[in-house]
C-alpha cells in the first residue's frame, strides 16, 4: 500500500491538499499532510528562528511516524496481517526542499519523490533561487545574511507572481488568499544540505503545462546538453503532463490524485538520454528537401550567399534557448536554420545564422546585444542591401523581438517569429520589462510581422501568442499568422512528414521575402 506524504510549497500549508488527500483515501491510500512550522502549525518556541532545517525536520518527524506506524504493522503481518507499505514524499513548489533534505536523511525508508511542478533544488543553493520574481530574489538576497522575519503572503491578484493561476476558479483563489500565511524567510534563505545520498531514491515530475515546458519541451532541453538536465533521463526518473496552473491540487485534485497513484506504482514517460540511438530532435534533417550552398564563416555568424553578383536583401535567422554554453553542435550548424538559411539564399536572399548567448532565462540582454552586433556585421558587408533585411526569430528567441518592435529602424522591413515565446513565462520571474514583445507591439506601427503558429504548442507558450495577438489586433499591428494545425514545437524536424507543416514554411519564407521584394518562386 502507497503511504503519501504531502507537503504544501510558499504560504500555503495542509488545507491545499483536502480534495487531493480525501480522493487517494478513498482509492485506499494512506495519506499524511505535513504541517510545516510557521505555514501550517505554530513554533515550540515562538522566538526560534525557522529555516529550512525546521522544515526538514517537520517532514522526518511524519515520516519517522508512519515508520513506526509500519514497524507494527510488520509484527502483525507476522500474524497474518498484509504487509508492503511504501513511502511516497510529494513536494510542490517550496515544498520540494523539505521533502528532499528529509529523504537524504532517510533514503532508504523512501520509494519515491514526487516533483509537483517544482524544480531540481541542489546542495548548497537555497530556496530563494526558485523563487520565480527576479526583483524579489535580488530584494531578498540582500538581507545581509538575516534569516529571522516573515515573507508576506501574496496579494490575490499578485499570486501569478508565484505561478500560473490557469485552473483556479475565483472561489479557490479567495481561498488561496484568504488561507494563505507569511513565509520564514529563513526557509529561503539557508542553503540546502545533500549528501547525495537522495540520488538513488526513485522519482517523478508532475509538470503543469499552464505553467511550464512539458514533457516534449523538456526533452529538447535534455538533447541539447543541458549538463543539470542529464540526470532526468535516467531510467528512475519518470513523467506526467498536467493541462493546467501552478496549483493543480485546486484546480484538479481529481486528475492530480490519479497521477499520484500512478507515480507510486511506478508509471509515466521516460526521457531518452541525449545519446541515445538516433539523433535528437533538434538534429534531425530539416522539413524541406534544400540543396547544399556555400557558407562564409566569420565570429559568430554563417552567411549563406544567394546566386549574382548582389547586393542582396538579408534575412536573419535567431535560434531559441536557452542553449547550454557546452552544446555542441551550436545553433547556427542546426538543421532548421541551416535549412532555412540556404532556402532563402536559393531564392535570391542572403540567409544568415549566428550563435548568441542565450544561456539561461537571465541572458536576454547580452543575447540581444549579439544579435544586434551581428546584424551590422552583415548589413556592412558590400554583397548585402543594407536597406533590406528581415529578423526572423525561433522558440525561447521570442522575446529578443521586443526590442525591434518597439525602435523599428528603417531598414527593418519584415520580423518573422516561429513558435516563439512572446512574454516571459510564469517561472521565468524576469522582472525586465524591455524583453516583453506583448507590450512592445503597441509600437511596432506597420512593421510587417509573419507570426508561425504551431497548432499542438505549449499551453503556456500558445499563451503568450494568443496574448500577444489579442494586443496586435487592439493596437492595429501588421501581423500575419500562418498556422500548422498539426505542427509540434521544432515541427521543422519533428514534423518532416506534414504536408501542411512543409506548405506552411513556403508561405512564411514567400512572405518574408515579399516584404524584402523578392518573388519566392524558385
């Protein structure tokens, strides 16, 4: 029998998981809900200070309960009674810190961890590192080492601060609010302490899809080399996608308990490592059957040069990310914006790729800065018209177009985005405004946009698109879209055998180069 150890994240406590603990009870489960101190019961000593540790301890003390509990059932199992219980710790959010320094204390007593849409915390990092709001972490992080006063709990409309409320009804948001308590700030602040030894306990991602990648997302992001990503491909590390927010123990208890039931027997996807049999997704041939052509390499750019003597019109293709440092190989050798590349150059255009240094979520801005340096690297070499260039942007490169958006130069003649990212992400916490291409489209006046919509997208990036077409069609934006019912993320390389995907990338390529006047009909 499955033995559930719950534990709540920031300012929330047991109340959260009632409709989840009540539905595992009735599937004859044996539920636990942790009362962390300060968040669901009051300190021994009101002038203690309350860290992390305090919460690690709370959770040893449920599980040492349930233990002994188990110890005597054993005695009786002896005597006829049904043995085989085993512990499953679940952590949300915060909660996943406790949940991970108790199981490094108790490895062995511990069948499986479950990440409920929570991160990979480490040793030595603190808590405050996934907190989501980047001004609230750089606040935080300079409290001069003081662990000891209280995190404020969310206002109601401030919650999504925390986490997407996609799901949550008003009533369970009132009650989110009204239930919620102040957060330790000493849980936030102490590093974490692992011995390592939490490694061998099996484990398993509940990912919320209205609040982050999912499974397909993530393994793209474990293909491309991400080095703390490598250890979810392992075979003890399994998968399940929720379709909904932050709090899916209020938004779907229901489905949440059957996913939990699941988990414990050892159910869900497995990620393939990134050398496994085959290449990874990224690296698979591009959609389009395009002959080979020259390339000039210089820095971190590739120029592939269309037939004639020139000046040509230049279209720029920006991978996505974040991309690991270590990735090899780097973006611009990748098929689709080699493909793309030498589609348009075989078409009259010149067709560049570059490598930028998106390597983590708080890159945009040094990422933006190579792009904008390599754009008048190129519009300076002879064989190119300066006056005729078009961006084209990819994924996570979504929020670079911003900028362009919003101090259109008169050269810019067209901005292309595919499946991109167009604000940040719930998880992101960047508190930047400047890399918001939702807000910047209220400037891009007529600047023509060709917007590549995948039909089978994210929820939370098919999100962003849909937000950011909401305020191109109240402001009046030039924007094109060109859908692909059936397209995938990547659908260049996922997708090679979709008609409509191929059709839908010879309608964006014409109208990127229609906006540069070139007839696309090679």
């Amino acid at each position: 029998m499955a033995v559930f150890i719950l534990v709540a994240g920031a300012f929330t406590g047991p109340y959260v998981w009632r409709d989840t603990a009540a539905r595992l009870a009735a599937d004859g489960a044996e539920v636990h809900t942790v009362a962390l101190t300060g968040l669901g019961r009051r300190p021994e000593d009101p002038g203690a200070v309350v860290d992390l540790e305090t919460h690690v301890a709370d959770v040893l003390a449920v599980i040492d309960s349930v233990e002994a509990k188990g110890e005597a059932a054993d005695t009786e199992a002896r005597e006829g009674a049904e043995p085989g219980r085993e512990i499953v710790l679940v952590g949300h959010d915060y909660g996943i810190h406790p949940v991970l320094g108790a199981a490094d204390r108790r490895p062995r007593s511990i069948a499986r961890i479950v990440h409920l849409d929570a991160g990979m915390p480490q040793d030595g990092v603190p808590a405050l590192a996934a907190v989501p709001d980047g001004r609230l972490r750089e606040e935080l992080a300079g409290a001069g080492g003081r662990t000891t006063g209280e995190l404020p709990p969310p206002a109601r409309d401030d919650w999504s601060r925390w986490g997407s409320t996609a799901g949550l009804s008003e009533a369970a948001l009132d009650g989110l609010t009204a239930l919620a308590a102040p957060q330790p700030l000493g849980t936030l602040l102490q590093p974490m302490r692992l011995t390592g030894a939490v490694a061998a306990v099996p484990v398993t991602g509940v990912l919320c899809t209205g609040n982050g990648p999912g499974i397909e997302m993530l393994q793209m992001m474990v293909d491309v080399g991400e080095p703390a990503l490598q250890a979810l491909a392992e075979p003890r590390v399994t998968f399940f996608e929720l379709p909904t927010g932050h709090w899916p123990m209020l938004s779907c208890p229901t489905r949440l308990a059957e996913v939990l039931t699941e988990a414990a027997a050892g159910g869900g996807h497995r990620l393939s490592s990134a050398d496994a049999a085959g290449p990874p997704a990224h690296l698979r041939p591009f959609l389009l059957d395009v002959p080979e052509r020259p390339r000039e390499r210089t820095g971190n750019t590739d120029l592939y040069l269309p037939d004639g003597p020139g000046p040509h019109p230049a279209v720029l293709f920006v991978h996505g990310g974040p991309v690991p440092a270590e990735a090899r190989p780097t973006p611009r050798d990748w098929p689709t914006l080699k493909g793309y590349a030498r589609h348009v150059a075989g078409l009259g255009a010149v067709g560049v790729t570059l490598d930028h240094r998106l390597h983590a979520v708080t890159d945009y801005e040094r990422a933006a800065a190579d792009v904008a340096d390599a754009v008048e690297r190129v519009r300076a070499d002879p064989r190119v018209d300066a006056d005729r260039v078009a961006l084209w942007f990819f994924s996570g490169g979504g929020p670079l177009v911003a900028d362009w958006l919003t101090a259109r130069p008169a050269w810019l003649r067209c901005v292309a985005a595919n499946y991109p990212i167009l604000s940040p992400l719930p998880g992101w916490g960047l508190a930047e405004p400047r890399f918001h291409p939702v807000r910047a489209v209220a400037h891009a006046g007529q600047l023509p946009v060709v917007l590549v919509r995948a039909g089978r997208e994210s929820a939370a990036i098919a999100a962003t698109v849909e937000e950011f077409l909401k305020e191109a069609e109240r402001c009046g934006a030039n924007v094109e879209v060109i859908d692909v019912p059936r397209g995938r993320h990547g659908f260049e390389t996922l997708d090679p055998a979709d008609d409509d995907a191929r059709k839908a990338v010879h309608r964006a390529v014409a109208a990127v180069l229609a906006r540069l006047t070139v007839t696309a009909t090679r």
